[in-house]
C-alpha cells in the first residue's frame, strides 16, 4: 500500500507513545517550533479522527491579525486543558505534527485493517534532533524572566509566530488546500470569495456602501445567511456600555440574543465591557445552545502572562470561530471558543421544545 503524505479530515489516527514522540523533539521539546505540551501526553496511544488540517492559522501576537502558514501539521478532536499552563481556560484545539501520528487504514466494514505510517520516527543516525525528556517538556512551559516579574508561559498558542512562516490573504493556494483537505466546502469557499469582494466594493468609498447594507440585510435571509456581520455598535461614544449577571452554569441551556438586540450593548468601537462584539458570532445569533463553561483565566497570546477577565465570560458547546467574514484569517481551521458576555444572552425554559441547533 503506497505510503499517505497528507492527512486529510476524516483520517483516523493513532498518537504515538510518549518514547516515540520524545525522541522525535529536538533539544527544547520542539519540531521546527512547535512544542509539544504536557496535556499533550494524556492522549498517547488513542485514535482520533483528523478534526481540520493544520495548514494555516491566525496570529494574534499582533496587530494587524494575520495568516500564518504551517507544514505537516493537523488538528484532531483534542483541546488544551490548560492543566500545566496555570489552568489556563482557553480551551485551544492541539496541533499536532504528523510525526507524532500514525495513520490507521480502515477496511470497508470501518474495522482497522493495518497501519500507513504517514510519517516515520526519524532515524537516529541521520536525524539532526537529539530527542529530549519529559523533563524537558515540563521545564519548557515557563519562560525564562526577572526576579520578581509575574509568570510567562509558552504554548503553542504563544510559539505560533516561530512555528509559523508568514501567509498572505491573496496566496490563492492556501484556499485549494482548505477544499481539497476536506477543511471547508466548494460552496463555503465560494460564499466566502462573494463575501469579500461585496463587502470591499461597500466599503470603497464610493457612496454605495449603504445600500449594499441595506440589499444585504434584505437578501440573504431568504437563503437562510445573516445579517450584515460587520454593523456597528448603537451605544453612544462616551456612553457605558450596560452589563448583566445571569450567574449561568455549565448544562444550561441559553439563546443567544438577536444580532439587532445584541447592537444596542455594544459601543461605536465594537465592544462591550473591554470585549470585542465580532462579526465571526453573529452566525450564532437566535440559537439555542448549552453553555459549556464559564471563563475566568486566559494566557496571553502577546506576553505569555495570566490574565484574569474583569467579568467572567461563557463559553458555548460547540460554539466556535468559524472564521467566514475576517479577511485575516479567512478559514482558518483554528476552531477557537468565542467568548459571551451574559447580556448577549439569555435563559431558555428547559420545557421549551429543542432547537435543531442544541
């Protein structure tokens, strides 16, 4: 059987054993940048389907936000749970080098026939990386800083600007291998190019952008789209943007408010409270969801430090960044949690009758 050299969404794989994956690292717990966790050991020996391929990513270490280009890389159906990172709450999808995978092939009746290497354990007397131990891997978690400065942590999230090699939104390559890795549809694609080229004729200046809103908001309903994602905030400059404690808990059932009701809490600058409204939630408004958990501590994408939210937020179960109206990161397979303030929501009677969407 010829040997695979991409993995594709759907493939079933195998993590290899903690030994295997160690010896693959080089000296600091890394391949070409990426590091390999502590949560990450947890998952050694099980099978998981390829979740996204890992082409591409977003950068949020800085601003402008942008594409990031990575090689041999995917993500399965595997989150962070932050348990060596200071009980960081982010909830980020792993990534996953192929040389830490082996593909499993499946017969016609889905049983596992024989394993496809997709990428071999390197040959130690040909492989430049000395392998490293779980010490290594441990000790990799805090950078180094100055007495008396607060804790720095490094994770994948935080290495992606060195795991990563820059890619820029016009690279039309990158939108091949989102269709062809199974990432995302032909039609998404497609609505996607239809989307950018409508919004940048709105917002050329030329005295159309208005209308066009206005044509949007009326058309795409009917073919079961939203509203326009970018609308700005109702509330005044100056003005507070208002706030509410639900005191929601995980297993709740709540509806996510409408896109017109949602407006009215956030400000001319796009927030509320200090948290950006973006234009990647809107899909979610006026469906019902369970909330997963609520979100209090985060590492820091830029500094690497702890930060601790003002007001607690909410994640959402199976809410995530579909990346669909972002010029930087158009379809970007990251899948990160979106996080709610509870104005945005509301509780639903659990004798009401379930949405499809729950």
């Amino acid at each position: 059987m010829k040997t695979r050299t991409k993995l594709r969404v759907g493939d079933l794989v195998e993590v290899r054993s903690k030994e295997e994956i160690l010896r693959t690292l080089d000296s600091n717990g890394q391949i070409e940048g990426m590091p390999f966790m502590p949560e990450m050991f947890a998952f050694c020996g099980q099978q998981f389907r390829v979740y996204k391929s890992a082409h591409k990513t977003c950068d949020y270490s800085v601003y402008p936000f942008h594409s990031r280009r990575l090689t041999r890389t995917v993500h399965l159906e595997t989150r962070c749970d932050g348990g060596a990172h200071g009980g960081c709450e982010a909830g980020c999808l792993l990534y996953w080098k192929y040389d830490w995978l082996k593909l499993i092939s499946e017969d016609s009746a889905g049983k596992t026939s024989q394993r496809v290497e997709s990428s071999q354990p390197p040959d130690r007397a040909s492989d430049p990386r000395p392998g490293c131990s779980e010490d290594v891997v441990w000790r990799n978690v805090l950078t180094a800083q100055k007495i008396g400065d607060p804790p720095r942590y490094a994770c994948q999230t935080t290495e992606i600007p060195r795991a990563t090699s820059p890619l820029a939104w016009w690279n039309l390559r990158q939108y091949a291998e989102d269709c062809f890795s199974g990432n995302v549809s032909p039609r998404r694609i497609l609505n996607g190019l239809v989307y950018w080229l409508y919004y940048s004729l709105s917002q050329a200046g030329i005295g159309v952008g208005r209308p066009m809103r206005w044509l949007y908001n009326l058309m795409c309903p009917l073919f079961g789209g939203t509203l326009f994602p970018r609308k700005v905030g109702l509330v005044p400059r100056g003005q507070q943007t208002p706030s509410l404690k639900l005191n929601l808990q995980p297993g709740e059932l709540v509806r996510v408010k409408s896109h017109g009701e949602i407006l009215k809490t956030v400000g001319a600058d796009g927030k509320n409270r200090g948290m950006y409204w973006d234009a990647e939630l809107v899909p979610y408004c006026d469906k019902t969801y369970r909330v997963l958990r609520n979100v209090t501590r985060l590492i820091s994408e830029q500094t690497g430090e702890m930060k601790e939210m003002k007001s607690p937020c909410i994640v959402l179960d199976n809410v995530v960044c579909q990346a669909r109206y972002s010029s930087c990161r158009y379809f970007c397979p990251k899948s990160m949690y979106p996080f709610w303030h509870e104005i945005w929501l509301e509780r639903v009677d659990p004798s009401r009758p379930k949405q499809p969407s729950e």
